[in-house]
C-alpha cells in the first residue's frame, strides 16, 4: 500500500510568483486535506477535496486554490506569493469527510518566500 | 468555539523517564473526535490514536497511554520509559462532527529525549 506522497520537497520562489504544490493520496482513498504550518506553530487546514469538489474550507484567502482529479490526486495553487506564505504544506488523505476518519499525512512540500 | 490548547512548548527528559503530554481542547459539539500525531524532524505528521467523545476508556499502546476525561476536557498522553526516539513535536487535534474532516490542532509540545 502506497502512502501519501507530495512533491516538490523544496521550493523557493519570490514574492507574487505563482506555485503549485502536489499531493497523491494513500491507495483508497478520496479525500484529501490541505494544511499550512509555519515555523513552530500547528497546522492551519486550508481547504479539503472530496470526489474532485471542495468541501470545506478553513480561513485563507481566495489566492489559495485547488483541484483533485479522478485519480484523487490534489494540487494546491497560491498566486500572488507573500512573505507569510513560507510554510510547510502537508496534504493529508482519508477514507472519506467524516470526522471520525482518520487523515494520513505526507511529508510536506517547504515552501520559502524570498 | 473550537480551540486545541498544548501549553507545554517544550519539554526535555532523560532516557527511560516517564513524560506526560497534556491537551486541553474546547468544543460546543457533543460528538468530536480527538487525535494524537508525532512529527518527527522529517515533517511527515505520523497518527498515533484517536478517540471517540462517547468512548472515556484510557487506552495503552506498548508503552504509549492516553486519558480521556471530559469533566475536564483533557485528553493527554504519557510515554512510559521513554526513548530517544521518541523525540519528536507531538501534537493534539480536534475534529467536530459537524466540520466534517476539518482538524484543529494544538501548537504542538516539542519533546527531547536525552541519553
């Protein structure tokens, strides 16, 4: 069984460049979240994916986009880089958007804004 | 308002000590779901347990434990004779069974294990 995986591992992009993060879920599962961490803090959900929908969606702004494919893939966009932006991204995957559903994570795509 | 309180930032032991993680949480819902993750410095967020609203039962894992108490809304968890492996941010999160499968985390408490 195949678990999360995310890449790049690394990027380093400049204020108000564009990036796209991606996310490939755990085998069976079709839902995917989407998390910000910054520097010694707790993740921060963004959004979450389900059958190529958006459902739900935490306090971000509208910069901050994303897709899921059949496959259930994900990607996530930020346009319009800001310094605040340099996080760990974690994408996480689950059986489905019940609370009780455990969420698995990958290892993180560090995103730094110069 | 939900809200996940760790307010150990860090804590630092000696090999084989015992180290209790505390977690304090805040819902309005009655069914909630509470999580335990381990980071280690990879950054990978790796599932330890999770415990249901309705289920107050303390669990043990080899040499993990938790304990649940709703009368004070804890959910904190104890490493007996811990390792140096066991290094690592361990964080708390809650999930509201009307948020679907948004997660709350705490700030997470980081531990060091020294030999």
């Amino acid at each position: 069984e195949t678990g999360v995986t995310q890449s790049p591992t690394h990027l380093i992009k400049t204020r108000g460049q564009q990036v796209t993060l991606r996310c490939s879920s755990q085998s069976g599962h079709n839902t995917v979240s989407w998390y910000q961490q910054a520097l010694g803090q707790g993740p921060q959900f963004i959004f979450q994916y389900y059958r190529e929908e958006e459902n739900g969606r935490g306090n971000f702004p509208p910069r901050f986009s994303g897709l899921q494919f059949p496959n259930y893939s994900s990607e996530l966009n930020v346009n319009a880089l800001e310094l605040d932006d340099s996080a760990l991204y974690l994408c996480a995957s689950s059986l489905g958007t019940v609370s009780h559903d455990t969420q698995y994570f990958g290892p993180g795509t560090r995103l730094t804004v110069l | 308002a939900q809200k996940v309180t760790q307010a150990q930032t860090e804590i630092s032991v000696v090999e084989k000590e015992d180290v209790t993680l505390d977690c304090v949480y805040e819902t309005r819902d009655t069914t909630y779901y509470l999580f335990w993750y381990k980071q280690p410095p990879s950054g990978e967020l790796v599932f330890l347990i999770r415990r249901n609203s309705f289920d107050e039962q303390n669990e043990i894992s080899g040499r993990y434990s938790w304990n649940f108490q709703k009368s004070t809304s804890s959910f904190n968890f104890t490493i007996t004779a811990s390792q140096v492996v066991d290094s690592a941010v361990y964080f708390c999160a809650l999930s509201e069974a009307d948020q679907g499968g948004k997660l709350i985390f705490g700030q997470g408490t980081e531990l060091s294990v020294k030999p």
